[in-house]
C-alpha cells in the first residue's frame, strides 16, 4: 500500500519507536467480523469460536450476504474494533438515544440490541442516499424502536433541545483508520484533511451537546488516528461545553489517549486508542463524556391515527395473519403505516424515512403488509408459515413464486432453516412473490 509521505512523516514523529510496527500492519489484510442479533434468539451457521472480548455478540469471521443469516437479519458485518463504540456507548432499555451520523447503521443496530426494543432510538444521516442504506438495514435487523430521520445537526439541535439521554456521534472523518480496509481513503487524504475535518467535526458537537439531556451522556468517536480530530476534539469539547471526560474500561491492545497530543489535560487518558498494530482491528478512538445537571423529561410525538376504514382494514389483515396483538401505538403518514416507538420526541417537519415498524401500505378497501414485518416480527405470531429449502429460498429472493399446500388465502412467512426472511401471498396454492425488487439478486 502506497501510503502519503505525509502520513507517514507525522506518526514516525508521533509514534517514534512504534511508528514501524504501525506502518507496517497497512500491508495485512483488514480482519472480518460481525454481531449476532440478541432480539432474535435464533442459532447462526456462522462460526462462533473466536469472540470478539470487548462485544458481548461479536465474533471474528465474515458473512456472506447472500446467506440465511444475513437476509433474516440474524447477524450484521461489523469490523472488530468498531464494536467497540458500541460497547462504551451501550444504553440502557427506556432511554430516548440519538445516533446522530449513523449510517450505514452498524452502530445503530448495536445500540438497539442494548435496549430490548424499550425506549425509542432516532437514527440520523444527513447524506440521503446514505439515510436509506441506514433504513434498509434497520429494517433488516428486524428494529421496532427505532426512528430513521435524515436531518442536519442544526435542524434537530433547535427541534431536540435537552431531549436525549446519551447521544452517539460517530463523527465523518479523515478515515485514517480505514485505510487497509478502503484504499479509497488514501485518496481523499492530505496534510490538511484532519483539520478540515475537524472543523466539521466541532460544528456537529456544538448542536450535539444542545440536545443532550443534563445528566446525559455523550460518546464521540472517529476512525482516524489523528489528535486534531481525537484528543484534541475532546479537549475542545471540555473546555468550550464544559462537559466532564468519563473513564473507559479498556481491554488488551487498547492504549489510553495522548493528553501530550492535545492540551495536556490528564483526563484524556481516560478516552481509549485502538491502533492496528496492538489490537485485531482497524484504527479507532472513543471518548465518553457527560453533561452536569439532571433532566426534566421530555415531550412525547402526537401520533396521527388511523381513520375508522384504514383501522377496519388492517384489523382484517391483522386477525386473518398474526397470532399475537399489536401494543406500539398506531401512526399514519399518507397511505403508510408505522408501530412508533413509545416516547418518541415531537419529530416536527424533519424527514422522517421510518416512523419505528413499518407496518405496511394502505390501498383501495385493502392493507398491504411491509417487508418489516417478516424480519421484525417472529415465525411463531404468523398464522402461516411457509418453510423453503435452500434451492426455493435463492429462487424466491429471485423474484420467482413457490406452490404450497397450507390453505387459504393469506400473507404467509417465508423462511429458509426456520429463519424469516419475506412475505408471501398464499392463493389457490400459489404463493406470489412480494420479496422487495430492491433487495432480489
């Protein structure tokens, strides 16, 4: 790997003695690994003999994305010290959380599996066409609580003033980190790209640090190695917004942050370094900070609901599929559907791509189900259950129909293994093909 001068000029003279053991994992490969998904207690084909000791669900090891595992949302790709971020942050069940620059959404869905589907999750990104990578795999990952919005900082610091009790920022950065991982990254880099950045990265914690509860908790991190956008950011951060730097529990490999790289503020060793050459892993910082003071609650969105004909229409689809009753509140935007999360903040006139569970489609005299149901909810609340073997599974993600002998005419589950992964409607014997276009192959 052709790697900048400049790059490498700045960490000899940061690193001294190390630099060579750092510069030389940039000819390794980059390791694999993922995260089981705890909201689905279901056993994976995945090997799971090498766990990842900082992620309680992550293993070594690398997913196939065509497989059951992935499909059925069962388990997400995610390096191994990208786990990490999860780990520190780890909200507790009821809390209203803000994943403020989350897509493609591997730290959102780790954060989920922390709360149990209690409390209520917005998942942000201000890129659109990135914000609907992130819903899709929201949707994937089978998340009930989660609110997908694709907004600027700005916007929801004025709509979400003291609103969450812990904020994650995963801020956009140089990518240094990244760059065995993606090449790509080399490209973009310069001299001066971590002080760009970090610009970017204060105007982001700035409105950040406006929507966090007194008393919440705040965790930044970056896949860059650079102080400008690490130690450096958090000393800003102290000293501008006088929050107070929180210690991390660190594991083997994991080194303390460089308080000589910044301000010289001791407490910056309480913030975590995950270097390639200590850790199996890409390069990685996390700081976890929290805001003085305790919190007063806050407003809960007004659902819209169903009119008497659109409540009549999804009862009769409702009672002819599932088994078990819907608790989470109803909400229509348009001809759509959503279960919303219970206390969800007032979400105002942001775009909003997904209102919690997608529940599906109003039509003429008639419901359409969401693909959202077949990976969030479980094979035992659907009446029908319509099991393929792994010739019919690849054939149905290809957009073909299956026979069946259940009776009936309804929406049935597809699963390969016993894992749902669509939903199909059963006539005469037939069951037509509803696998979303976008995610056929």
């Amino acid at each position: 790997m052709q790697l900048p001068e400049a790059f490498i000029t700045k960490y000899q003279g940061l690193l001294g003695d190390e630099a060579p053991a750092f510069l030389a994992t940039f000819e390794e490969t980059a390791e694999s690994g993922f995260r089981i998904n705890p909201l689905k207690p279901q056993p994976v084909s995945l090997p799971t003999d090498q766990p990842i000791t900082y992620s309680e669900w992550g293993f070594v090891g690398k997913v196939d994305g065509n497989a059951i595992d992935h499909t059925s949302g069962l388990v997400y790709s995610q390096e191994p010290s990208a786990q990490f971020v999860g780990t520190v942050a780890a909200p507790n069940p009821g809390e209203i959380v803000l994943d403020l620059c989350a897509a493609p959404g591997g730290k959102t869905t780790h954060l989920a599996s922390y709360m149990h589907e209690e409390g209520v999750l917005i998942s942000n990104e201000i890129n659109a066409g990135r914000a609907k990578i992130l819903s899709s795999n929201v949707e994937r990952f089978g998340l009930k609580n989660t609110v997908v919005t694709n907004s600027d900082p700005a916007t929801l610091a004025k709509l979400w003033p003291e609103t969450f009790d812990r904020i994650l920022v995963d801020a956009p950065c140089s990518g240094e980190g990244m760059f065995r991982k993606d090449p790509e990254a080399i490209r973009y880099w310069n001299a001066d790209y971590p002080a760009q950045c970090a610009a970017r990265q204060r105007e982001i914690l700035t409105e950040a640090v406006k929507m966090l509860k007194p008393g919440g908790t705040l965790v930044y991190s970056t896949c860059t190695f650079s102080p400008e956008e690490d130690e450096q950011m958090i000393a800003w951060l102290v000293d501008t917004h006088n929050l107070t730097i929180e210690p991390i529990a660190k594991f083997e490999g994991m080194v303390d942050g460089r308080p000589e790289w910044a301000n010289g503020n001791p407490d910056l060793a309480k913030t975590a370094r995950l270097f390639p050459h200590r850790i199996m892993g890409e390069g990685h910082f996390v700081a976890k900070l929290s805001k003085a003071g305790s919190s007063q609650g806050t407003a809960s969105f007004q659902v819209a609901k169903p009119t008497a004909a659109q409540q009549h229409d999804f009862d009769t689809f409702w009672a002819e599929t599932f088994t078990q009753k819907l608790r989470q509140p109803l909400h229509v935007v348009k001809d759509q559907l959503y279960a919303l999360p219970s206390r969800t903040p007032n979400l105002g006139h942001i775009h909003v791509l997904r209102y919690g569970l997608h529940l599906g489609t109003f039509k003429k005299n008639r419901f359409e189900p969401s693909h959202s149901l077949a990976t969030a909810l479980p094979a035992s609340w659907f009446k029908a259950v319509q099991p393929l073997d792994a010739e019919h599974y690849l054939r149905y993600r290809h957009g073909e129909t299956v026979t069946s002998e259940l009776p009936g005419k309804r929406y049935v589950l597809l699963t390969n293994e016993a894992k749902g992964f669509a939903l199909g409607k059963l006539v005469n014997g037939t069951i037509k093909n509803h696998y979303p276009k976008g995610l056929r192959v």
